[in-house]
C-alpha cells in the first residue's frame, strides 16, 4: 500500500499475505492511521468497472474475487474476499478499479471465452508504464508475479490486448495457460489449483526455467506478430525473488530488435508495483497530476462484469450462480 501527497510518496507499507489472513482489517487499520485520504485504490482482484466502495454490492465482491459458491467458507483466496469486504464496509473513500477485459479499448472478439486478459493489479503496472511511455507506439507490459506471469500490450497510449496468468506463460507458481484435457482429468478443480504447475512444481531445476524462458517467448512472440512492439517494459515481485530468471527470460528477447526498460519505482517506493500504479490512478481520478493516465486508458468508460463474453453452453449457469450467491439445484 502506498500514498502520495504532491506527487511524493507520504507512506507506503507492505502487508504479506498470512498477515491479511490472520486479521483482513490490516489495510483499513493502516490507512485510517495514515490518513484521511482524498481517493482510494482497494484491491480489486478480477476487477469492477470503477464502482466507488458505497455502491458495491454482496455480488461484485464476488466477481472480484470469482471462487465459486462452493467454496467461499474457505474464505476465499489468500483472505482478499474478506479484505475487500472490509475496505468497502470501512467507510472510507474507497474505488474498486476494473481489469483489462473491462476496459472499452480492448475488442469484443479478444474478450470472448475469456476472463483473465489481465487483472487489477496487471492493468496498475500498465499504468506505472504508461506514465514513463506516455507515446503513441505499441509497447508490451510484463508483470513477474510471486505466482502468475501476465503480458498487456499498449498502443496509442490504451490498452488493447492482455494475457493474464491463466491465459498465458508459464509463471513462478501457476502453469500459465491450461490445456483443457488436463482441466478435464484434474477435475473437479478449486481456486487453489490456478496456484499450481508453475516453476516451483517442477521438480528438474533447469528444465523449470527452460519450461518459463521459453513460455514466456512464444508469448511476446505471437503478441508481437500482431502489435509490432519493440518496447517492453517489466515489473514483479519475482524481480526481488528470483531476478535470475527473468533476467534469463528477458535475455530470450533479441537485443537487437527489443527495447527493455525497468517499469518501476516511483521515487522512494518499495512497495509492489501493483500498488504504485494503483496510487497513480487514484492520484489520477482526483484530477492530479497523473489525471491523463485515466483518460488515456478509457477508465470512466470501463463496464460489464468478466463472465460477459463466456459463450459455453453453461455460461447462464455460472452467472446465475454469482447472480444468487449459490449454485442452482
């Protein structure tokens, strides 16, 4: 969590996940005793369009977090259901931010059959990128996660495509885009399963990161076939755990053609990349400095939910089930 006040960063903390576990209150504790604060950006998960804390319903709360009805006495995952009840009961001047499938700029036939063409947290560093690449030129955003790998391409300053952790690379904890068959014999699954098969599942050392080199190449390479980027631009968690192997992922892109540039910090900040792209837009909302941030990436006009564009025969099913807040005999 970070804040700013002028454009500087005031106070920023990092609150780990068997924290929020243990006590979902943590963030709303934090910022009360920081604050007040004119706007703020809670995490979001799969994200709303732009609906102010007050506004959101028991059935947004669940589209953010998406776990199915079956297994919301678990708490959900990593404790963020309970989280982001606690930032919207708390009162406090609280927007939830949409995810890259929200987003007007992106195309209907690059949403269908997709949820996660990007979260919350990956459209943020989109935004810490776009405030250094603030041109016109296609650019390719690439978020290393503590678990997923995600990939979200800009041009004309908006964003336009995205592939998020289950859609797409091989990431530190999850395997990236999943082969149906394998959902098939796996089944049933739970939410826990999309943090599995990645790097720390593999049990070869060298064959892991060969498995996210090249992963993470044939990525940007289909993406690039389309867009003709040469800037990329890259963040994460994992550059702090393991900057070896994006490095080493990194070094898969051609020199000679690719631009790469470091999507990150804001001046004094430590905290993830995700939260300071996220203060960006709120800074940006509240007709700061960054405000062009939120005209460029179409943020007012974001809209729909993320399992709009399911064409499955059972897609009805899955939205009744968000729609009730249970499964239908």
């Amino acid at each position: 969590m970070l804040a700013l006040e002028d454009g500087r960063v005031v106070a920023q903390v990092r609150i780990e996940p068997d924290e929020l576990r243990a006590d979902p209150t943590i963030p709303v504790q934090w910022l009360r005793a920081e604050g007040p604060f004119d706007l703020i950006a809670g995490p979001s998960g799969y994200g709303l369009p732009l609906v102010h804390a007050a506004d959101c319903t028991d059935t947004q709360l669940d589209l953010m977090s998406l776990v199915r009805p079956d297994e919301r006495g678990a708490g959900g995952v990593g404790g963020f259901s309970a989280m982001a009840r606690a930032l919207r009961d708390s009162g406090l001047p609280v927007v939830f931010l949409p995810g890259v499938i929200h987003l007007p700029t992106v195309p209907v036939h690059r949403k269908l059959n997709k949820v996660d063409l990007g979260t919350t947290d990956k459209l943020c560093v989109a935004a810490l990128a776009l405030a250094q690449h603030n041109r016109d030129e296609p650019a390719l955003v690439v978020e290393f996660g503590s678990a997923f790998t995600a990939l979200v391409v800009l041009k004309d300053k908006q964003i336009v495509d995205g592939l998020g952790g289950t859609c797409g690379a091989l990431g530190a904890r999850s395997g990236g885009s999943w082969d149906g068959e394998t959902a098939y014999l796996l089944s049933p699954l739970q939410k826990i399963d999309l943090f599995h098969g990645g790097v720390a599942n593999i049990p070869d050392r060298e064959t892991a990161r060969a498995a996210f080199r090249e992963s993470f190449t044939k990525a940007v390479s289909g993406l690039l076939n389309i867009y003709g980027f040469q800037d990329v631009y890259y963040g994460g968690s994992l550059l702090r755990s393991d900057s070896d192997l994006v490095q080493q992922a990194l070094g898969e892109l051609p020199s000679s053609f690719y631009r790469l540039h470091y999507a990150g910090d804001l001046p004094g900040a430590w905290v993830k990349y995700a939260a300071q792209g996220a203060t960006l837009i709120a800074e940006g909302l509240c007709g700061g400095t960054f405000a062009p941030l939120i005209e460029w990436l179409k943020l007012r006009e974001a809209s729909g939910t993320v399992l709009d564009w399911l064409t499955h025969p059972r897609a009805a099913e899955v939205r009744k089930w968000f729609a009730l807040g249970e499964r239908p005999e």
